[in-house]
C-alpha cells in the first residue's frame, strides 16, 4: 500500500521550538558553569598563593631563631608573627561563600581580580634592568621592595589584603638594623625563589623567517664549492656568487625587527658562517634535524646519555690462536676497567663443521654459552682480573679458499639500537667486504676501523695476484670510506686508506711480561736463564715467512754451518714446507704449535721472525716482552720495535746471518720499566683512546662541555645540512649495499655461496629468526 509523506501540524511546528530552546538553555547553563569555573581556579590559585607564604614563613623561623638567653626576641620574628593576622584576612577574603558571586559580578575584560605581583617578579626574574637587587651595599635599599610599594600606593584597585602586606613590609624597611639581617636571611632568598616560580610566564615562540630561493641557490652553490673546483670555478668565484645571492636577503633581515638572539646572526661574521646559521635556525624551528646521510637510522644511541657503549666487532675468535681473535679480546678487556663505557665483544659463531676446520685439536662447541665460558676463562687466566664486558656471537663461515671467516647476514643487527653508540671494527675491510645490512655510521656515533692484515701481500701470492691486489685496493678503499669515520693502521706495512692514522694499538699478553720479570730476576742472581738457541712460531702457511725464512737457511747454508732452528706450528701448508724443507736438507726440527708462553719455549734465547706480509706480529713483541732477542727484517711492520735494544733487523741476506750470529754470541739486555711499559695493554689502549679519537669524545661528554648552541649561538652548524663529501660517502655506501644484494655478483668476487643471510643451521645455535621472518621484505 502506497504512503503519503505526513503534512506538517501544530504539534511538530511545536516540537521543533521546544527543541530550539533546549539548545539555548543548555548552551548558556555551559556558560555560566565555564564561569563557575575560572572563579573556583583563581580561588584555588590564592589558596596555594597562602600556603607558600605560610611555608616561606614557617622556614623562615630557624635562621632567625637563636638559643634560649634572656634578651628579647629578634625584630625578625616578631615581623614575622605580625604578619599571620594578615594571613588571616587574606584567608577569610577569598573564603568566604560570596566571594564566587562577587568575581562574576565584576567580570569584565576591565576588571582585574588577581595578584600583582609584576613588579617582584620584574625585580627579581630581570637581573640586567636598573631594578636589579643589590645586597652588597648596606647603605641601599632593596628596589623592588620599593617598586613594590609604590605600585600599591598609585594603584587603588589593588587587593585589600595584598595592600595592608605592601603596608607592613614598608613599615619593616624603615626599623633599621635588623633590616640588614633579613636581606641575608635564608627567609628572604625562599621568598624570591617561590616568587620566581609562581609569576614565571612562558617563554614565547619566535618565529623564524622561511628561507626564499636566493638563499637555497646560494647554500646550494658553497656545498658545490668541492664539484665546482674540480670544474675550473675557483673559490672566490664561488664565495662571490654567494654573497651576492645572500646579500638581498641579508639586508631585507636587517630591516625586519627580528630578536635580540635572532638578529646576531645577521650583521655578524662572515657571509658563509651567516648562512650556515641562517640554514640551521631555519631547520631547527621546524624539528628537523640531520643524523648525517640519506640512508641514516634514526634511533641511535643518545651520547648524552651517564654511560656510553663501545661494541668490538672481529673476525675471529679462540680457540683459534689467531691476531684477530686474541687482541680485540684483551681490548675489550682493558676497555671494560673504565667506568665511562660498557664493552660488549661481537666474535662469529661457527658451525660445528666449520669448527673442525679452524678449531685446533679438534675441539669444538655445542652452543655458544660453552665457548664464552672457554673464552672467558683463558682471558682471566692471563691478565690477572676479571673483566666485565658482554660476549655476543653472529654467524659466520669459514672460507677454505680465503682462509679466513666470512659474516653471514647484516653483522650490525647483532648489536641493538640502543646500545648502537661507539663501534670498534677489527679488519673493517674484512669485515665490510660482502656486508650487506645497515651502515655502520648511520646505525652508531662513532665508528672506529683498526687494520691488522696486509691483504694486498697474501693475495700477490696467489694465481692472477697483481690483477686480484688491484681491484682488492680499490674495494677497501671504498668500505673504509663509506663505512667509518677513523681508521687505524698498526703499521706503515698496510695499505693506505682514507681517514687513517698509523699508530700501534696492540699490547702483549701480561703473562709474557711476568715471563720476562722473572727471568731478569734469575739472570740477576747469576742463574743462566737462556739454555736454547734459536727458534720461530707461527701459524704454518707460506705467506707467515715459511718462503723467506727456507730461502735465508738454504743460501746461506754454509755461513750457518751448525746452526740449529726449531719451527713450532700448524697449518694447511704443513706438509709443503716440511717437504721443502727435507728436500734442501735444512737444519730445522718441526713440531706442533703450542701457545708462545709454554714453558718448554722459556730457554730459547733468540726468536727468528722473516715474515715481510705481517702488518705487526704478535709474537715478536711477545718475545721482546720475555726478554729474548729478536732477528728481523727491516720492514715497516716491525718500525715499532726498533727502538728495543734487543730487536736486531736486517736489510740483507748477509746481514741476516750477522744478526743471527751477534744474537747467539751475547746475552740480551734487560727490559727497563719505560719499555716494559710500551709493550703492555695499558699503554696500547691509552693509545688507541688517543688516536681514535674516543678520548676526547668520552670526556667532553663526561664533563659537560657545552655545544654552541649553549655557547651563545643561535643554533650548532652540525645540524644544519650534509655537506658534499657526506653526500659521497652515503652515495658510496649505497652503490655497495645494492651490489652485495646481488648473489651473482657477490660469487663472482669470490664470496660464499649463501653469506647473504645466515642459514637454518645458525638459527637453531643462535635462537634466531628465519632470515625471511627478520627481513620479510625482499631486497637487493
């Protein structure tokens, strides 16, 4: 059946006024309670504004009370009992049931119902107008005292109770003496502290111009001055087309009434530092600030935070006896003893058959927990201490062809965000190499690369060497450049990279200087401590000096007539150099590697080190450190240790048999306490705090050194934008990260099948997530 829309009547026509009046009232009924309100707040307001006072004055008490005498009571406190009648008014006033009514009464934009207290804030929170307070001179009398009561002289609409205190004070001012006292008194300085809180106002946003397109056009061609120059466009030029582009800008900023703070960055200094200003406080006032980068992680690690954190990422770890394993792990130990930072060491976590292949004496673990308990245990051992850092694992594997461990997946997500502040990369080539993951100096501060491997030697050794050193020199070039912002060089002996400094930062173990003490205390009391000859250890592969030492021996068989050389090592070359070594029927006894402090190698006078591919040995400084002589080539991985009188090197072939002759025939000399000093942990890792650069960045934050910003300047130019050679090296960073996303390209330069993510393997000894659940998102 068909409806009919309703025709209106009477009663809808009826409904709808009511309803429109419903409206109207509820909305004045919101009105008036609004009002209700404000007038309940001020006079919560003038109830706590009582109970500071009462609170300023019942503090006041103690500083003027003194033990009991028979003289009358201070002036003081009988100024103080004078006002609590006052305190009383005052209570009674804003109490009483009217008082609501009467504030909305005389509600108007006109009006004014509240506590003047502009002219003590004024004269207090104002410290550089004439008003300022001045106690040190008796004959003066506090000024906004006086401003204070000369407001309430000339204003009549000032509160009745508030009046009759203006009154009182001013009848205390004019007592005289005792007036002196009270300036002093801890009474007053609460007084003005709470004052001070109570009328504080605040602090109005200023607002910075937006930057126009000169001012882009001229930033834009100062951060091109590095481009341009490569181009021909000289400096001045480039300094010419910016301060005209700023100039127009600058001047129309001069004539704008801008703020004190605002307006002494223009008209001061330089056009380049202006500008470099004027960019920051533009960015700054919009939240905007620059981590460094493109590609940059924005949940770093706060530097301003009580305690800093100092993660060591190697590329080895024990049992395997091996310079990458063996120093970064007395690092983090020596680092540990500070209390500016917490340490924790990132070492790779094998598979159970890549342990059987690196691991001697077949040893091997079945979780990580039992290798850190082996690790910890042979570190406390040595160095007489328990050191407190964090052991972490990421996955790696070993490489028969290299030789060495190759990291599996993004080795940077092994250390968390919020510890991500100082990283320390031990062989940071090696290990940035295949790196495909976040880039270090996005994800921390401060990123610190040390060299420990003449890369360049071992590979001229192998098939295709001079082509494969080539293209190895440019790509550690290209990570060290784009992946930290210091490199150390132990020796002259490593290929020179950007932003490196050589310096060595590498102690010896303090077994062998208590080796060495020991034995200049036997030699002291006339017992022959040296009762072998000769003697070399090392891993046993050719490039660790097996080459040269086997050509020395055999050329000079003849000169060495009688001379005895006991070898100590293993290695994959083991069987080659034995072989060689019977062939030309040299004077050398092989046998297996041992740990250089074992007390079976203690007689040995003289330790033979040829090797020219090492970057600096351990074991010479090992034996330096046990008191023993050292022959040696003159090559720049041993310049450290020429300034040892027991450290004889060699630049012939002949002048090798001298040496080694003169070391046989004498006794060596014993280590004064300054060299003992350079060979030990605590002199490298004061070294190492001084060259990377961590040292000053720990203590200008441990003491407080204020930025520019805190300084005077507007804002710092460190977080204004990236300048060119930034802009470089992210660009660097990126070519590499797409280019070890590629799994062809990654196994044709020679990387593991498989290292771009770790493996189900890894997974199940690490606790991890599926490379495909930790990174659903494929990528490069």
């Amino acid at each position: 059946m068909a409806t009919h829309p309703q025709t209106p009547t009477s009663s809808n026509a009826f409904s709808f006024l009511s309803k429109g009046w419903r409206e109207v009232r509820d909305s004045a009924d919101a009105d008036i309670q609004l009002m209700r309100d404000r007038a309940n707040s001020f006079k919560d307001l003038a109830t706590s504004f009582d109970r500071e006072l009462e609170n300023f004055f019942n503090s006041a008490t103690p500083p003027f009370s003194v033990p009991a005498m028979r003289s009358p009571p201070p002036r003081e406190i009988e100024f103080v009992k004078s006002l609590r009648p006052k305190l009383s008014e005052i209570r009674r006033a804003y109490s009483s049931p009217d008082f609501s009514k009467r504030v909305l009464e005389k509600w108007s934009p006109r009006s004014r119902i509240r506590i003047d207290l502009s002219a003590i804030k004024k004269a207090i929170v104002s410290a550089e107008e004439d008003g300022i307070v001045d106690f040190e001179k008796r004959g003066r009398r506090l000024s906004f005292w006086e401003e204070w009561k000369n407001e309430g002289e000339g204003e009549s609409k000032d509160w009745e109770p508030i009046r009759a205190l203006k009154i009182r004070l001013k009848e205390f001012e004019k007592r005289g003496s005792s007036f002196e006292a009270f300036k002093n008194s801890e009474f007053l300085e609460k007084v003005k502290s709470g004052l001070k809180s109570m009328c504080k106002e605040p602090e109005e946003s200023k607002e910075v111009p937006p930057l126009d397109v000169p001012e882009l056009l001229a930033y834009f061609v100062k951060q091109s001055g590095p481009f341009l120059d490569h181009l021909g466009v000289k400096r001045d030029v480039c300094d010419k087309i910016v301060e005209s582009l700023y100039s127009k800008r600058r001047n129309h900023l001069l004539l704008q009434s801008l703020s004190g703070e605002e307006s002494s960055i223009v008209g001061n200094g330089n056009i380049n530092d202006e500008l470099d200003l004027r960019i920051a406080s533009v960015l700054q006032s919009t939240g905007h600030r620059h981590e460094g980068g493109f590609w940059t992680d924005h949940a770093k690690h706060d530097p301003t935070d009580s305690e800093r954190h100092v993660a060591i990422v190697t590329t080895a770890s024990l049992p395997w006896m091996t310079g990458t394993a063996v120093n970064p792990l007395f690092r983090a130990a020596y680092l540990s003893q500070s209390a500016k930072q917490k340490v924790t060491l990132l070492v790779p976590w094998l598979s159970k058959s890549d342990q059987e292949l690196v691991y001697p004496s077949s040893l091997t673990f079945t979780s990580p927990e039992e290798q850190e308990v082996y690790i910890r245990s042979w570190l406390e051992e040595r160095i007489g201490f328990k050191a407190d850092f964090k052991i972490s694992f990421y996955p790696g594997k070993f490489s028969k062809e290299r030789r060495s461990i190759i990291p599996a997946g993004d080795t940077s997500q092994f250390i968390p965000s919020k510890d991500a502040d100082i990283a320390i990369l031990e062989e940071p080539e090696h290990l940035n190499w295949y790196h495909h993951g976040k880039r270090w100096t996005d994800k921390f501060n401060h990123v610190v690369g040390i060299v420990h491997t003449n890369y360049l030697e071992y590979i001229k050794r192998e098939k295709n060497g001079a082509l494969q050193a080539f293209f190895v020199k440019h790509i550690n070039n290209w990570v060290t450049r784009a992946y930290c912002h210091k490199v150390l060089r132990l020796s002259a002996a490593t290929q020179n990279l950007p932003k490196s400094v050589i310096c060595n930062v590498h102690g010896v173990n303090p077994k062998f200087l208590e080796i060495g003490e020991k034995i200049a205390a036997e030699r002291e009391l006339g017992q022959k401590s040296f009762t072998k000859g000769a003697y070399f250890l090392g891993k046993m592969v050719w490039a660790k000096g097996y080459k040269e030492l086997i050509d020395l021996l055999a050329k000079h068989k003849a000169d060495l007539d009688g001379f005895k050389l006991d070898v100590f090592g293993n290695g994959e070359d083991a069987n080659e150099v034995q072989s060689a070594a019977r062939k030309l029927d040299l004077n050398l006894s092989f046998q297996k590697g041992r740990d250089h402090a074992d007390d079976s190698l203690h007689g040995y006078k003289v330790f033979i080190n040829p090797s020219i591919s090492d970057v600096l040995c351990t074991a010479t400084a090992e034996a330096l450190a046990m008191g023993k002589f050292v022959v040696c080539a003159d090559h720049p991985s041993n310049e450290f240790f020429r300034s040892f009188p027991n450290c004889l090197t060699y630049r012939t072939s002949e002048d090798f048999v001298a040496k080694v002759k003169e070391a046989l025939e004498n006794e060596p000399y014993p280590l004064t306490p300054e060299q003992r000093y350079q060979l030990s942990w605590e002199a490298a890792t004061q070294r190492f705090m001084e060259y990377s650069e961590l040292d000053s960045i720990l203590n200008k934050e441990n003491n407080g050194e204020k930025s520019s910003l805190d300084k005077g300047k507007l804002v710092p130019k460190s977080v204004s934008m990236p300048n060119l050679t930034e802009l470089v090296d992210g660009g660097l960073a990126f070519a590499h990260y797409c280019l070890t996303g590629n799994e062809f390209l990654r196994l044709c330069t020679g990387a593991i099948p498989g290292t771009r993510d770790y493996d189900k393997q890894h997974c199940k000894d690490l606790h991890l997530l599926p490379p495909q659940v930790e990174n659903p998102i494929y990528g490069w």
